[in-house]
C-alpha cells in the first residue's frame, strides 16, 4: 500500500471492479419492476441537512472513484487478493440484499435475508465493493477517501431511517432496536 499511487490509464485498472458494481447495479435495477426501482431511490423527506451531507458524501466518493479508475490494480500481491475478496464478498452480499428488498410488499419494512443482521445491507455491500476496490490498487489515499465520504453519506442513511419510522410506525421502531445499522456494531 502506498500513499498517493501513480496514475495511468489502462485495461487492468480498478476501474474493473467498479464494472462489476454498475453492471450488478445495472442489470438488477433493470429486471425489477420499476415500483421497487423507484422505492430505492426515493429522497422525499429529507432536510435539507441530510441532503447537504450525502451529496457532500458523494462528491468525496467522486474522487475515491476517479482514482480507482486511474490506478493499476496490484495484481499479484496480497492486498489485490485482499482486494478482490472484498469485491467479490461484496457483490454478493449486494445482490442478495437486493432480493430481499425486491422480494418484500411494499407496505411492509424489510426485514429478511440480510436485513435480519443490518438495517442498510446495500449500503455495506456496495461500501464494502468500493472498499476491496481502494485495496486491490494499493492505495491509501483511496482508502482515507472511503472513510471521509462514508462519514459525510451516514447522514443519508439517518434520513433513510427517520422516513421508514414514519412510514412503518411501531414495527420499524422494534427493528431499529433489534438489528444493528451496519452489521455487527451501530
């Protein structure tokens, strides 16, 4: 791993990982009906605050992209096979919270599959994608990237809360005390 790492275009960049989270994203979003496409991304009732954050958020995670996709993978060392599992492990993961949100009424919070052991699944998975990716290119700077706008994009996530408490009520509350946010802690 290195600070700051040098940067070029070419086939065998980090840029193939994020490939896979947009073809995932991509392919998926098409084959569901568009109700549950559009449920995902669903922003009404955010403050202004929480709008503020995440796209702040966003536009760090702009620059952890950039340079994901102008840095060599480090192919055949350990942090690319670190990298690649986290990437691999992710993309499951992501697919699988897909399901479980697509497969559930949508008058009903969901709580199955992967939201049992996390309150935003998606978010992790696709979190934990762009985090194999800042590994698999050796690059810290990706990594600190990731930290910095995932800190920015909680907010999102808070609002996402506050507007499934108003929607679901009483239910939605007893899942926020019994499932964690990101897995195991929060």
């Amino acid at each position: 791993m290195e600070l700051f790492p040098e940067l070029s275009f070419g086939w065998l960049n980090g840029w193939l990982a994020l490939a896979l989270l947009g073809m995932t994203d991509g392919i998926l979003f098409l084959a569901f009906p568009r109700p549950v496409v559009a449920r995902l991304w669903d922003r009404s009732g955010w403050s202004r605050k929480q709008t503020v954050f995440t796209v702040i958020g966003k536009l760090i995670a702009l620059g952890e992209l950039l340079l994901i996709v102008l840095t060599p993978l480090k192919i055949g060392t350990p942090v690319f096979a670190i990298g690649a599992v986290l990437v691999l492990v992710g993309l499951a993961g992501l697919i699988k919270a897909l399901f479980d949100f697509k497969n559930t009424p949508t008058d009903q919070p969901v709580t199955r599959g992967l939201y049992k052991i996390s309150r935003h699944p998606q978010i992790v998975m696709s979190s934990l994608v762009l985090l194999g990716a800042s590994i698999a290119i050796g690059s810290w700077t990706a990594v600190i990237l990731w930290v910095v706008g995932h800190l920015f994009s909680h907010w999102g996530i808070l609002a996402e809360e506050e507007i499934c408490l108003k929607l679901y009520g009483e239910p939605y509350r007893q899942y926020l005390q019994n499932v964690p946010r990101y897995f195991l802690f929060f």
